[in-house]
C-alpha cells in the first residue's frame, strides 16, 4: 500500500523539491508564471498527500519527508508575501519621504521655475490682450464674461471624472519627468508651458470678472496642493536626470545616470500615489456645492498633511539630511 502511495506521487514530490532547491538561489518574482502557479498546485498536492500519510501510513520516513517539503513550500510562498509588503510599507515610510528631502533641491528649482512663469503668465494675461490671443485663452474669457463654470460640468459624471482625472495628471507628471531625458530642458518646458497655462488663465479670469476668477480659486484649491507639488517633484526629478547627463561629477556618466535614475524612480511613483488622493478631491470636492471655506480647509489640511509626512517621516533622529547640518558636523 505505502509502496504503491509513494510510486503515485513520488513524481510530484520531486517536481516540489526541485522547485524549492530553485528557490534557495532566486526569489520567487523571478520564476515564471507557469512554475509559480505550478508550485501553487504542487505545495497543495503534498499537503494533501502528508494529510493521507498520516491517516493511513506508520511509515515515519514518508511522513517526515513529506511534512519538510510541505514546510519548505510554505515558508517560501508565505515569505514573498510577508517581504512584498514589507517593501511596500518601507517605500512609504522611508524611501519616498527620504528620497524626497535628499532631492529637495530639485524641487525647489522646478517650483522656481514653475512659479515665475505661472506669475509673468498672469499679468501679461491680465493687462495684455494680444497675450491672450497668442496664449489661445479667448474660451476663457467668454466663459468668465457669460459666468460659464466649466468645471461644474463633472458633477453629473463624478466616478468617471475622478478617474480620467487620476490618468491625466499622472501622465503629466510622468512627462515632467520623463523629458529629463533631453539634457533636463524637456522637463523645465513642461513645467513652463504648464505654468503659462494655469497663470493665463487666472489671469483672464480675473481681468475680466474677478468674483469668477475667486470661484475658480476656491475650485482648484482643494486638489491645487498635491497636485501642483507633484508637478514640482516630478519636474525636479526630470531636471535631475538631465542635471545626471550634463554633470556626472567624479562618476561614469552611466554610473551618475543609474544613481539618479533609482532616485526618479521612487519620486515619481510616490507622486503617483499622492495624485491618486488629489484626483478624488478633485472629482468629488473641488467641483461640488460644498462652502468656499471648506474647500480651502481641505487643501490646507491635505498640504500640511502631505508635507509633514515628505519632511518628517523617515528622518533619522540621530542626524539630519539637510546640507547645512552636515557641514556644520563636518567642521
């Protein structure tokens, strides 16, 4: 009976044991799909099997063998699961928030950037009307004129709205980073031709009927924090690729690329994760009849929110990442 049980399965057996020998070389992401989803079948075949031993055989060597392969099989399924998320949790509470405060400088000169020209874009719209039609901005001024708030028109379509609105602006934050690849200037154009458009804008809005250009304010302002600070980033990190290809330092320009490329990586997924967040805000909230005042707390709250945790979590009590202070230690 035992002999006729283990010439049965013996063959499965083997295949799992195979498998695991695999796996003390390479995790399993790395295997393919087919033999993941054969491990699967094949850790359940010899729970089974040690299940049916144990009823019907006193053969202790079976027993043991099987009762390794089947602990063997669990540690490694259970362990990719425990060590996925794991690294998920450490990419929210260390990489991200860490990468974030080491490339701080990035950002800041894409906000630069951004912010004079979104400023320089706002009073030539406001004072300059040749501007506006250079700019293509007329539609705007005939719907502030006719009090025509475009922006109402998601309400009836929320659920859809907020998820076209996810896409795009992960797209736009993707090709502020991704234009890096052109020495850097791809990005500072994408945050440029951004800025020229949200400040002409603003600027049409309120030249020709301020009470409809304090509307759109309240409008964007609660999805306007995340959403523009994702710009800021992912526009930082563009000019840093570009920042990596001109100025590689003391390392291969290859080398300086691969560096600053796993840095690009986690800020841009990071944003995509904070537009997530400002996509629903700005598909349910931002064009809802909910008060001014709260639109405004929202945005408040969920910048103090988002950069409480880019500044502070992650951050080694024990030393500090801001440049001032390593220079300081340093004399």
């Amino acid at each position: 009976m035992i002999e006729k049980f283990i010439y049965d399965r013996r063959n499965n057996w083997e295949k799992l044991e195979s498998l695991l020998n695999e796996l003390d070389k390479l995790p399993l992401r790395k295997l393919p799909r087919e033999q993941i989803r054969e491990l699967g079948w094949l850790y359940q075949r010899v729970t089974a099997d040690l299940a049916i031993a144990r009823a019907e055989s006193n053969n202790p060597r079976v027993i043991s063998y099987l009762n390794s392969l089947a602990i063997r099989a669990h540690g490694k399924i259970y362990r990719t699961e425990h060590e996925i998320l794991g690294t998920i949790k450490k990419f929210y509470l260390e990489d991200f928030p860490k990468t974030f405060r080491e490339t701080f400088n990035y950002t800041l000169f894409a906000f630069i950037v951004f912010m004079t020209v979104a400023i320089i874009s706002f009073f030539l719209a406001y004072t300059d009307h040749k501007f506006v039609q250079a700019a293509d901005l007329e539609w705007v001024r005939g719907s502030a004129a006719n009090n025509q708030k475009w922006w109402e028109s998601i309400n009836p379509y929320n659920q859809l709205a907020s998820s076209q609105i996810m896409t795009n602006n992960i797209m736009v934050a993707f090709r502020a980073f991704a234009y890096g690849a052109f020495l850097g200037f791809g990005s500072i154009y994408i945050l440029a031709l951004n800025a020229m458009l949200i400040g002409g804008v603003f600027g049409v809005c309120y030249a020709t009927n301020p009470a409809f250009g304090n509307e759109l304010a309240t409008f964007v302002v609660g999805h306007g924090v995340i959403e523009l600070s994702c710009i800021f980033i992912a526009g930082g990190a563009g000019t840093m690729i570009g920042h990596s290809i001109i100025a590689p330092g003391d390392l291969k320009r290859i080398d300086a690329l691969k560096k600053a490329g796993v840095k690009t990586i986690r800020l841009v997924f990071g944003c995509a994760s904070l537009l997530v967040v400002a996509g629903i805000i700005e598909g349910f909230i931002s064009p809802s009849s909910l008060p001014a005042w709260f639109k405004y707390l929202v945005g408040i709250s969920t910048g103090i929110a988002m950069y409480s945790y880019l500044f502070l979590v992650g951050k080694d009590k024990n030393s500090s990442s801001t440049p001032s202070t390593i220079t300081k230690s340093a004399k």
